[in-house]
C-alpha cells in the first residue's frame, strides 16, 4: 500500500490568526478562503491527516511558523452564508454552497520562523512549480511536494 498522506502550506495573517491561536484552540475551521483554486485545494484535494505547513503573511517576518494537520474532510463554509460576516457571498445558498473548508489541527511550533527570504534561497531546489515562491502567485492554500515538504522542515 502506498502512502496517500498530501501535503499543503496555507496562510494566515498572524494578527487574524497565528500558530499561536491554533495551538490554544486545537483545531479550528480554516474560513474565508474566497479564492476558487484554492477552495478547490481544500475541497477535491486535501484528506484527513495530511500535513499543513502554517505560513504567517502580511507581517513582518513572514514565512513558516509551525505545523497543523487536516482534520475533517471539506464541508461548507458558514461565513458565506451569514450577511453580517466579512465573507458573506450572496450568491452562496444552503443548497449550493459555494464556498468549502476543512478544519485543521495544531501539531507544534516551529523552534524558529523560516522566513520566506530564506525559502526563495531555495527556488531551485523547490521547483518552477511552487507556488510560495512563483511570481504573482498570491494563493492562500497551495500543494507542498513530499520532497519540498522535507527541504522546508530541514531548514528549522
């Protein structure tokens, strides 16, 4: 049997949600994804157990901070449906959600930021296709090969 486990980065702005928060909640919702490829990451791609590498943006130092896991299989996002919250989409209903996510779950802290400076100095091992470091790639969920998963941990 081979293994199936897949891996992903997804990002978060620290100051919305960080590393930090999730290790206090355990697990939470991973909402307000309003892009549609990665939605459909989160949705078509990703399996319970597979490893998530949790990426702080937007800050000052951004880069990877620790990781998380997948913890349920893709269900609808609330968010969408609620017209008081940031990411309400009117045209989203009950019967054709529009908007999925997946709930992830703390795994650790990493001893050190890897920041994303030192991620591009890695550009060509990490490949043409990793979105982290591809130009204009802005995703906030994106797939992680095996083996770029195992160069980003060696870098802690």
């Amino acid at each position: 049997m081979t293994d199936r486990k897949r891996y992903w980065l997804m990002k978060s702005e620290p100051d919305a949600f960080s590393i930090d928060d999730l290790r206090k909640v355990g697990v939470e919702p991973w909402n307000g994804v309003r892009n549609y490829q990665a939605r459909n990451f989160m949705r078509d791609g990703m399996q319970v157990g597979d490893g998530v590498l949790f990426y702080h943006s937007n800050c000052a130092v951004p880069g990877i901070s620790g990781i998380a896991k997948v913890a349920s299989k893709a269900y609808p996002d609330e968010t969408q449906f609620d017209p008081k919250s940031h990411y309400h989409d009117p045209k989203a209903t009950r019967e054709e959600p529009r908007w999925m996510l997946v709930d992830v779950a703390f795994e650790r802290k990493l001893k050190r930021v890897i920041p994303l400076e030192e991620i591009k100095q890695h550009a060509d091992v990490l490949g043409e296709g990793f979105a982290l470091t591809s130009k204009g790639s802005r995703l906030s969920v994106m797939p992680v090969t095996a083996a770029q998963w195992k160069l980003l941990l060696s870098l802690e």
